[in-house]
C-alpha cells in the first residue's frame, strides 16, 4: 500500500483563495497563514507539495512559502493543464523536484559563504583596530607612559580601546593624533588612577581579613557597646584609621592594635563630640528661652562678698531632659542621655562611594551606621516633671539627673506601685496629669531594693553562647525564650536565665538603663 500523497490545493478563483496542506482524504489540515488572489477558472489547482520549497523555524511551525516562488509554480502549472500536455506537465514537474532536493546543498553553501564573509570582515576590521591602537600606544610610549602602558596588557589596554575618544579605526597621522592627543593623556592618567586605587583597595583587603577578628573584639568593648557603635564606625575613628590605612610598605596585624585597645575610651568621647553638640542644639530649639538652665549663684563668706557665677548647665543632664523617637514609639516612651545615643532608630546605612580610597573600601566592605537626629524629638518639660522635682526637694529648671540619683528616693501612689522620680515623670507625661505622689518610706525603699536584681533579669534579653556566641542586644532572646531555647534544643528541663550558656545584657537606650523603673510591692498582712 503506498503511502498518502501529500499534495497542496489552491482555490483558483476572483475571490481571496486559501492555500492549505491536505494529507491526502484525512481531515488533518495544515492552513497557511499566505493568501492571495488567483485569477482563472473558478475551481481547485491540485499539485504535489513537493515541488514547492517550504520552510519550518521548528519542528513544530507551519510550512512557509516563497509568495514569489508559488506564484510562478501556481501558474506554469495552470498553463500547462490548460494546454494539456502531459509530458511537459510531467518534466515541468520533474525539474520542480530536482529543483526543491538541490535548495538544502544550495542554502548550506550560502550559509557557509555568508560566515566566511562575515569573519573575513571581523577580521580586516580586528586588524585595523589593533593596528590604530598599536600606533596610539607607540605614540603615547613617546610620551612617557612606557610604564603604565605596560601594566595595561593583561587587559589588552582596555582603558585604550574603550574610551570614548578612541573613535573609528583610522590610519594614525599627525593630524589624527593632534586630535586625540590631549584626551588620550587624559585617559592614562585616569587610568593610573584606576589602577593605583585597585592596587591600595587590595592591600586594604588583604589587613581587612586579619583585623576584622581586632575590630569585632573592639566593638564588644563596654564602651562601644553602651552606645551600639559597631565595627562600620569604629573602622571609620581616625585613630584606627591610621594603623589600618598605612602604607603599602608598612605591616599591620592585631598587634598594631595593642595601644588602641588602651585608649579606646577616650576615643569613644571623641566620637561623641558630633552627637553631644547635635542633641544640645536640638534642645535648645525645642526650648523657649524662658526654661532653658540659667546659671547658679553662689555667696562668698563676708559682708562685701559677691555672688559668684557657677559655670552654665549642660543642658542633656537636666532631669527634665526626655528624647522620644518619632519612628518606633512616638510619646509612649523615653529616651534619655546618653542611652538615646545607642537607639536603633537613629542609625542608618550610609551609599556612598567615600571621598577616598580608604572610605570606599570601607563602604564595599562594610556598610557603616552613622548615628543621625531625624527621628528624634524632644520632650518639653512638663507640670508633672516639675512637681516630682519639687516634691524631691530640688529646683525643676536647675537639678540634674546626677543630684536627683543622690537622693536615693522613690515614689509610691495609692496603687501599690512604687517607681524611681524619673518613671514618676515619664508615668505622668504619658497619661497627660498629675499624680498626687508621696515619697516612699524606708521600708518601701529596702523592699524595692530587693526586687531590682529580679527585675534586671526580666528586663534583659539574652544569648547562648554555645549556640551563637556573644551577639549584639537587639538580636538576642527575651527571658522567656531564652528558658525555651535551654529547654528545646539543650534539653533542660528547669533552665535558669542564671545557667552558665546564657550571657545577659540590658539594650543602653532602655528605661531600665536610665532609671525609669517600677515595680509592684508585695502585699505585707499585718497580723493583731
């Protein structure tokens, strides 16, 4: 049984024919998307689609035609039936096939033609190229550049090729060279540049693995971590600047490190300088003139003494100073001096490329958080701060937070709650009154004094050292889950916040931190 025989029909008539691929009887149809008019006798021109040359972009695609190449077929063939004869249908045929069988070897060689051109011309055009940029090189050698140039061909002089002034290859004469002379030595020494900043850049990453351990050890230091100050800044103090970005020739390792570790404190007071000045200035804006701290006087011995002027009030320790944060808490919370330095919220990430080569490569390699004020707002000094002050027997506009600490007093209302004068303050500020305090008495103050280690441990969050090691505050456990995490992944089935994998730590900007405690007294029942 032969095979069906794949032929194509084409509607030969004055309206739009549409040619389609019949598999012989099947109702399998292939439509051709090509259409055009035909004009002749109204009924069907049925040929064998093999003497038509067809093309697939895949497997899958629709047969396409050559709208020329059928046109031409479609009418030699509707002469010759029209004529009919048989034997010059039958040739007319046999040469259409021959024809369609040739094309593939065809279209190869011209495939094979056109990529044998296409390099020929990539080729004339690379050697062109090379040759104006082997003269550019000759020239700029007369210049005196023989020893960058030399650096520039492990990349194949890049910098050359690539710059914008390089323009179309050419033949280099005096002329073209008068051109580009000037932005060509502009491109050599940026490229100098360049490569002088990748150079230090490595050298500064090459010290960068061996004192990252020396700068994560600092950045736990007491001092640094009762601001949050983190390796970004540290990296970033002048002090440690100058050990880090010596010279090429000059060898650093932790042991450079030994007299910074001695005078890291004063360098932590150095950073603070910026900060300190910002927050006075913040609230001398944010205070009218009429509260802001006036000098104190002091009488001398004698009838003919003089007051004498005491030096001015540091304005961040009055007791009436309160900062809150705009973005995590708004009124409901306090900040005070100097926790308010260590507040998450008040710590960006800096996208700079740095003014130099050490800042860039501080700024790739770590990004540092610098401490900014835009969050920050102040708390002006209200009724209720006033009247705990006065009640402590100090001056609201004059006492410091120093002199109201020396006093060792709380206070208690009819709740049962007894608080420090500065929870007291931050209690009344936030609910908008004023309490009717009264100091606590001295059993009051033993048995507050009692509670406060239990009251520490609920306050403080922690990390398991076994586990994670020391790790920065904000990113430890709440007592609670720190009793989990001994329960679940150690196995202990009565942990203890005191157990020896748990290290505790208080964030610096808390209310615990500044002295903004309460606590609830037990019940005491008095037995006639």
């Amino acid at each position: 049984m032969q095979p069906p025989r794949k032929v194509i029909r084409i509607a030969t008539s004055d309206a739009t024919g549409v040619m389609s691929e019949d598999l012989d009887a099947t109702s399998n149809n292939l439509k051709s998307n090509s259409q055009r008019k035909v004009s002749g006798p109204k009924d069907l021109l049925e040929m064998p689609v093999d003497i038509i040359s067809e093309s697939r972009a895949s497997t899958y695609d629709r047969a396409k035609y050559l709208r020329s190449e059928m046109e031409e077929v479609v009418d030699k063939w509707d002469k010759l039936l029209k004529l009919g004869d048989e034997d010059a249908l039958a040739m007319f045929i046999g040469k259409c096939i021959l024809r369609v069988q040739r094309a593939p070897m065809h279209v190869a060689r011209c495939i094979a033609w056109s990529r044998e051109h296409a390099q020929a011309v990539i080729a004339e055009k690379t050697a062109l190229k090379n040759k104006y940029l082997k003269a550019i090189v000759s020239r700029l050698q007369e210049l005196g550049w023989g020893d960058e140039l030399d650096c520039m061909k492990t990349c194949d002089y890049a910098p050359i090729r690539e710059h914008k002034h390089f323009g179309t290859p050419q033949e280099l004469t005096d002329s073209v060279w008068q051109t580009i002379r000037d932005n060509m030595n502009q491109c050599m020494e940026k490229a100098r540049e360049d490569r002088l900043v990748r150079e230090r850049m490595q050298v500064l990453q090459g010290r960068w693995v061996t004192l990252e351990v020396t700068l994560k050890a600092l950045s736990g230091l007491p001092e640094a971590r009762a601001y949050a100050i983190g390796i970004g800044e540290i990296v970033l103090m002048p002090e440690i600047r100058q050990i880090i970005d010596a010279p090429d020739d000059v060898s650093v390792d932790q042991a450079s490190f030994a007299e910074v570790r001695a005078k890291f404190g004063d360098m932590v007071e150095r950073w603070k300088t910026d900060p300190v000045t910002q927050l006075r200035e913040l609230i001398m804006r944010a205070r009218p003139a009429s509260v802001q701290p006036k000098p104190k006087e002091t009488k001398r011995k004698g009838l003919r003494s003089k007051a004498k002027a005491q030096p001015e009030i540091d304005v961040l320790e009055l007791a009436t100073t309160r900062f809150h944060c705009s973005h995590c808490n708004g009124e409901s919370k306090g900040l005070y001096w100097p926790g308010v330095l260590a507040h998450a919220c008040l710590r960006s990430t800096v996208y700079s490329e740095g003014k130099d080569t050490y800042e860039r490569f501080v700024y790739e390699k770590h990004r540092p958080c610098v401490w900014h004020m835009d969050r920050l707002r102040v708390g002006e000094p209200s009724e209720a701060a006033k009247v705990v002050i006065r009640l402590c027997g100090k001056d609201p506009e004059q006492a410091t937070v120093e002199e109201m600490n020396a006093l060792n007093v709380m206070l208690v209302r009819g709740d049962g709650e007894i608080r420090t004068w500065r929870n007291a303050i931050l209690f009344d500020d936030i609910h908008g009154y004023v309490s009717r305090w009264s100091l606590a008495t001295t059993d009051q103050l033993a048995m507050a004094q009692k509670l406060l280690p239990d009251i520490e441990m609920q306050r403080s969050r922690y990390s398991c050292v076994s586990c994670y090691g020391m790790r920065p505050w904000h990113h430890a456990w709440w007592n609670d889950d720190a009793l989990r995490h001994l329960r679940q992944t150690h196995g202990l089935a009565k942990p203890s916040l005191d157990h020896k994998f748990l290290v505790r730590t208080l964030a610096p900007d808390s209310l615990f931190v500044a002295g903004a405690i309460k606590m609830k007294l037990p019940t005491v029942n008095v037995i006639d």
